[in-house]
C-alpha cells in the first residue's frame, strides 16, 4: 500500500512538472536577457528574444526602459521593434551612466500591441570597466606576514608598510594563511570606520550576500560584520543587514588597532597576488557625509570600490 501510494504522489509531481513545461513553452514571448539582478558590462542595451511571431499582430514588440531612484521611475526611451525571425538579439538604446545599481536599477517593460501580452525585467544594472585604467587603478597591496606571527610582530610589519590616508585617518593591510589583518589609525572625531569586501572582484552593480562590511566602532573599541540580503518591491532595491564574523578581532598595538578577519568568515581561499575588491568608509562625528576610498565609492556598488592585492 504504501509503495502503491508512493508511486501515486510521483506520478502526480511529474504530471504538474510535465504541466509547467508545456505552459512555458505555450508563452507567446520569451525575454531570456537580460535577467533580474544582471549587471551589463556596456552601454548598449540588448534583449534577447523568443517569440512565436503567429501571436504577435504585425510582429511588432514595444519596448520601455526605465530608471528607478528613490522612489520615482523615470522613462529613459521607448522602442517598437518587429520580428523577424522566432529568435532575436534587439538592440533598444544606449544606457548613459557608466555605474547604476545600489539602491538604483533599471527595467524593461514590454508589451505586443493589439494583445494583452505584456511583462516587465527588473532589477538590473551597469557597471561598466575600462580594463586599461581600471586594472591597476585605487589597487593596494596587503603584505605577506609569517604565519603564526604575533600581533605584536604583525603592527610592526604594518607599520611600515605602504598606508592609505583617508582624511587623518591612516589604515594598511598584510595577511598570511590565518586571516587578513588590517593596521588602523583612527583620528580623532572619528566614530566609525567600515572596511567592505569583495571577496571575487566581481565588481557588480548591486551588493549580493557574499559582500562582507567590517565595522570597527572606536567608542566602543570593537568590531562587529554585517552583510546584506537583497531584495526588490517593484518601485526600490533594499538590503536587509545580517551579522557575521564570530571570529573578527581587535588588538591594540602601540597607537595603532589591528583588525583579523578570518578568510573562512570572508569565504574564500587566499592565495599569492589574488585581488579582493575593497572600499573604506570613514564616519566622523561632526560631519554627515562619510569619507571614503576610493573618493568615489559607493556603498551600495561594488564596481565603485577599490582592488586589494595579497603581494609574495
């Protein structure tokens, strides 16, 4: 009885299963790019198209792209495009800003005129690289350390190495198979200063799960992570903060603070001359607008951020 009942259940899933497949291919209209979340890599805007030219009434799509900030969607440009083949890569327009994403995106809302078929993309981004001037542009460099050093022997080594100034404040950065360390210097007036990861470079257009912020509190003396759940609601990007780092640390040295963030806790492998994205964000008590670095760094775009190299 009971081998008879599971067989039922089975047969029944494969029945929906076998249902779902033939509903997706009865639609009219398939867009396969781009797709939600995406982050197109050139200016030019291009959907690939599968459509079952009988159903569309003079083979014509219309097409809206559209800009959402804040709150407001703004119309960026419109296009009627006709099929004239099942299978197409349509060229709609030109995408204008060289980063959009964070809290940003934008969509596609199509539509086959004299039918009710109709749909909408969204979110996706830009995020757009000069391999020329980007490759070693805002790179620094984390220094080999020995492994097992002390922090004591690590604030020392860190010390003298090469470190990047972001107002008053100063940090520098080493690693070894135990974790990355960061040496900071925090000035005076500073409340907070948020170190955030990358951990594939893969400077995207929108934070994803894996991006990683280290958050050191100076009041308090301490480091807490955080990273970041996305989601979208038709009219905005948001990101909903989580907790990591069971294993971040803070040891003071001298003048200096020297950060450990443990390579499982940033999930990944390190390894000789490996890039990590980076971006610094320094809070100041008496100002509103955090200092960054890269000047330009977005919290929100990864592709704004800055490189990180673990050097021999």
């Amino acid at each position: 009885m009971l081998r008879k009942l599971t067989f039922i259940k089975a047969a029944a899933a494969a029945a929906v299963l076998v249902q779902g497949l033939t509903a997706a291919q009865d639609d009219a209209v398939i867009i396969s790019a781009p797709s939600p979340w995406v982050t197109l890599r050139g200016d030019s805007l291009v959907v690939t198209v599968q459509a079952d030219t009988s159903k569309l009434p003079k083979n014509m799509i219309t097409f809206k792209v559209q800009k959402g900030s804040g709150g407001r969607t703004t119309t960026l440009f419109s296009k009627n495009v006709k099929m004239e083949d099942y299978n197409a890569d349509l060229f709609l327009g030109t995408i204008k800003e060289r980063h959009l994403g964070g809290t940003d995106f934008l969509s596609i809302e199509w539509s086959v005129p004299g039918t009710e078929l109709a749909g909408t993309i969204e979110p996706f981004g830009t995020a757009r690289l000069d391999p020329v001037s980007d490759s070693n542009k805002n790179l620094l460099t984390a220094v080999k350390l020995k492994d097992g050093a002390s922090i004591g022997q690590i604030s020392d080594v860190l010390i003298g190495a090469q470190s990047q100034s972001i107002g008053a404040s100063k940090f520098a950065a080493g690693w070894n198979k135990e974790g990355l360390y960061i040496l900071l210097n925090a000035a005076d007036g500073v409340s907070e200063v948020e170190f955030a990861f990358d951990p594939k470079c893969g400077r995207n257009a929108f934070l994803s799960w894996a991006d990683r912020f280290a958050v050191y509190l100076t009041d308090a003396d301490s480091v807490y992570g955080v990273n970041y759940r996305r989601s979208f609601d038709k009219t905005a990007v948001t990101y909903a903060g989580m907790q990591w780092g069971e294993g971040l640390s803070v040891q003071t040295s001298e003048s200096a603070k020297v950060i450990k963030i443990q390579w499982h806790e940033l999930g990944l492998q390190p390894f000789e001359e490996r890039n990590i994205g980076i971006a610094v964000f320094v809070k100041e008590k008496s100002k509103r607008t955090a200092l960054s670095y890269p000047a330009a760094a977005n919290r929100t775009i990864p592709v704004t951020w800055g490189s990180l190299r673990l050097e021999k």
